[in-house]
C-alpha cells in the first residue's frame, strides 16, 4: 500500500512517534539529494509555497513544483510501511 506524502503528514501530526519517521526520511533525502530535502522541509516545516519557495532559492515556479513532485513521491515511498520479510 502506497500512502501520499500528505497522508503520511497528517498521520505524523495525529501520531508524534511518527513525526521521527518523517525526520528521518528528510535525513535520508538530504543525502541523496540536499535541494529536495530542504525544499521538502519548506513546504512541510515552513508551509511556504511553491512560489515562495522559488523566488527564495532563485529558480523558476515550474522547476520548484518539478522537484517538490520528486521529493514528495520519494518521501511517500520512504514512509510507506514495508511488510516484514
């Protein structure tokens, strides 16, 4: 079962042991990936918009949007619980 970035959020508001599993994630995605991970904690964290974001890292809306997509279907998959093996 695939479970969205924003279900994923809710949940960790609803559930605050989950919000380390978020924490983690955005770790993970730092790693491989710095511009999306911060860009990720500006929508999450800050609630900026993808606008907001855009004029503040300097590049264009659609590049935003573009990366934001990538960083949320990551961060979905990451938060997605595995089945045990």
């Amino acid at each position: 079962m695939t479970v969205s970035l924003d279900n994923a959020l809710a949940i960790a508001v609803e559930h605050p042991d989950r919000l380390l599993d978020v924490h983690f994630a955005l770790e993970r995605l730092e790693v491989l990936d710095p511009r999306r991970a911060q860009l990720a904690e500006m929508r999450f964290f800050a609630g900026l918009s993808i606008e907001e974001i855009a004029e503040i890292t300097g590049v264009t809306s659609r590049t935003v949007d573009r990366q934001w997509r990538a960083a949320r279907a990551w961060l979905g998959t990451e938060l997605t619980p595995k089945p045990p093996q």
